[in-house]
C-alpha cells in the first residue's frame, strides 16, 4: 500500500548546538522547548538551537548501555510553573526547571492496590495537579520491557492525588500502555494500547464514571503518545507502522503477532541468560561489562543510541469523537520514529523515542 500523502516530508531536523538521543516528549515554555533524553538529562532548547541541560534525574551512566540508575525522563508536561515528568527508571517527578531541584512524587518500586509501580511512561496533570498516567507494565521494568511485549498483558492507568499524595489504579489488565491525554473539559482521559494497536477512553465524570471503552481500534501502527491538536482534536504518533506500511521484518512486534510459542521461547531464553548473568555477578562483584552484557540480552540486541526503527511514519489525526480525520504521512524519510507531536503557534515538533533530533514544521501545513 503506498502512503497517501507526504505532508511529513516537509519535516525539518531543529538545528541543535549539540547532539541529543531520544528526545520522545515535549513541553514548551514561551518560546524554549523542553524534552528528555535517554541517559536521564531533562534538556531545554531555545528559538536559536542552544541546548542547555537543566536537570538531571538520575546517576550519571558508566558505560554505554541503558541503565535505570541513570534515569530515562518519558513523558512531561508543564504544571503550575513546574515540569511533571514520568522518569520510566525512577517514577513520578516534578522537576523546577530554573533551579534544577527534582521532588519525586511516587517512585518506582513503590506499591500501588498490591503491585510494583515499575514502569511509568506518560502522563497528564489536571487543574487540581492530579496526575494520571501509564505504568506499562508490572511484568517488568525498563530495561526488561520484553516480558511485557511478548507476554500476557499487565499494565495499568495510574491516578496520582495531589492532596492525598496516594497513587490508586484506575484500570488494569492494559497491554504496555503508553500515551495519556486528558480531554479538554477533563471529563475523561485517553490511554494509548501500544501492543493492541488502539486508544482506550476511561471516564472521570458523569453517567459512566469508572467505565472504559476503546476510542479508536485498528490504527496502522503501534501508538506512543497523544496530544492535542488544537482544534479540538488529537494527534497520536505511531512509533512502528503496520503490516502492509513496514517492510518485511522491520517491525519485530508485528512479525512475532501469530507466532505465541516462538515470543514464549524468546522470553524464556532470555531469563536463562540473565539468570546466568546473574549468577557469574555473585562472583565478580558489580561490573560495568557484566552490566552492558545484561542490557544487550534484556533489549534483545538493541542499543538506544541506534535502534533500527521503520522508515515509514505515520502520524493519525483524530476528532474529539475518536474519528480519524486524516493520517499524516511520508515518502522519502524526514521524521522517522515519531512518538509525539507537540503543536505550537507557528511551528509542530515531532519527538522520538530512539532518534537524535527533534523535526519541526509548519503548523499550517498540517491543517
């Protein structure tokens, strides 16, 4: 199937003073952008492309590999002058941005109605500073991400109260759950499916409090993050686009769908190897090879510094309803890899989980 249009094309990489990975959320403050990369740096970006790291939210790293010590800041937002960040190593923060001091509000590990809250990865903060967002899985962690790709479903949408400072689980049973978006009248908040491939809505008001249904199913690609359009609607990026979109093997989720004993045995052989892992670190004592070696078989092989990624990139535009509107798309490259789409006044940046830039382009071109 070829893409329908090449909106995404236009897409231009901001021209940085410095190197960035991972860059997958963005939140702005006049005229600066802020985004946080994979090694734990929360990064602000003014209009002339100088990068200044504002805050750090973990440990610095040893050794090139993804380590939860070092802190992996996800999805943000602004609230009350402060920047909510969903740390998926370290948990709930708020982060003060002009001084770089970090309050954690609920860290991983902690226990949420009988679970570990393990992997928080996207957030939203209504008027009265409660947070909901996505713990994608309970299975594992960050750095074990694949238990819950390949394996039974197990993640949650969270709710942070802002007076109580008690997390409780609004909804369970959600297969790597990623992106949050509250509605603009906050009567309810959606919740991207990655591993399903749909937008979930849970209703925070009225008739059907409590009650969840799906808003939208079927979409050409895996979903990170949803955002507002500015119209009423929604932007939801799709990290890896579907069978036919992605050519043959670019997409490993999609490839291992409808092979259940084939994802079974990947898993078990990769407990073996850790456990192995494990058990020659009693010996040696800590070690940063031994780690980079427990990272490696933990992400299967990928490094997030390069992690292969399609080349197609679809973003879908939806209506208030759950409707499609439109799918945005590409031809020749640009954005890649896209797991969020921020709107501003003049110019839209699209975020990336893996990749070492931020795109921007004309907001009226996507309109």
């Amino acid at each position: 199937m070829s893409p329908t249009n090449s909106i995404l094309d236009k897409a231009e990489p901001l021209k940085l003073n410095r190197e960035i990975i991972g860059p997958e959320s963005i939140a702005s403050r006049g005229d600066d952008l802020f985004t946080g990369l994979i090694y734990g740096d929360i990064i602000k970006i003014n209009k002339d492309g100088k990068v200044t790291t504002v805050a750090k939210t973990g440990k610095e790293c040893q050794g090139h590999h993804w380590d939860t010590k070092c802190g992996r800041p996800l999805g943000m937002r602004f609230h009350r002058g402060k920047l909510v960040v969903a740390d998926g190593a370290l948990g709930i923060l708020r982060v003060d941005v002009d001084t770089g001091s970090i309050e954690t509000l609920t860290p991983t590990g902690e226990i949420v109605d009988g679970k570990e809250m393990s992997f928080p990865d996207d957030l939203d903060v209504d008027t009265n500073g409660n947070i909901y967002y996505s713990d994608a899985s309970t299975n594992g962690n960050m750095r074990s991400a694949t238990l819950e790709l390949f394996g039974e479903p197990s993640g949650r949408l969270l709710k942070y109260n802002a007076k109580t400072k008690k997390t409780e689980a609004l909804l369970n049973g959600l297969h790597f759950p990623n992106g949050i978006q509250l509605s603009q009248n906050e009567d309810f908040v959606l919740v991207a499916e990655f591993m399903r491939a749909r937008i979930i809505r849970y209703f925070l008001k009225g008739a059907r409090k409590g009650e969840h249904e799906v808003f939208v199913d079927g979409l050409p690609g895996l979903p990170d993050n949803i955002r507002p359009n500015g119209r009423g609607g929604y932007y939801i990026g799709l990290f890896m686009p579907r069978y036919p979109y992605a050519k043959a093997g670019e997409n490993l989720v999609d490839v291992l769908s409808d092979k259940p004993l084939l994802r079974k045995l990947i898993v078990r052989i990769q407990y073996l190897f850790l456990s192995l892992i494990n058990t020659i670190e009693v010996f040696t004592g800590p070690d940063v090879l031994i780690d980079q070696v427990r990272s490696t078989v933990q992400l299967l092989g990928s490094n997030p510094e390069n992690m292969e990624v399609p080349k197609k990139s679809i973003v879908t535009e939806i209506d208030g309803n759950g409707k499609i509107i439109k799918h945005l798309e590409n031809k020749i490259g640009g954005a890649i890899a896209i797991s969020e789409v921020h709107v501003g006044p003049t110019f839209t940046y699209f975020g990336t989980a893996v990749k070492k830039t931020i795109w921007k382009i004309k907001t009226k071109d996507l309109q």
